[in-house]
C-alpha cells in the first residue's frame, strides 16, 4: 500500500502538471508524455541498454 508522504508526492507533481481537477486533461497530460518517452526510445533504435550485471 502506498504511503502517505508518497500519496502527497503524487498529488503535488499532478497539481504543478495542472492534472489534479480535470480527467481528460490527465489523460491527454499522460498521452503526450508517453508519446515524448516512446519517441525518445525511437532515436535509440527502440532498444534499451544492456547490464553485464556487475
């Protein structure tokens, strides 16, 4: 379960997106962030970087 200071930490990041009071407005917020993020992995081939685990 999630804590209380990290509910407040989540609260707080939506209010200064603007995201706190509108649901729509969140998931358009969330859409583009998810486009910017997918996009940035286009430009490295789509691949994450590999671990040797040490």
């Amino acid at each position: 379960m999630a804590s209380h200071d990290q509910v407040e930490r989540f609260k707080q990041a939506a209010r200064e997106l603007g995201t706190d009071d509108d649901p729509e407005h969140f998931k358009q917020v969330v859409r583009r962030i998810a486009k910017a993020k997918s996009s940035a992995d286009e430009g490295r081939g789509g691949k994450t970087a590999k671990r040797d685990g040490s």
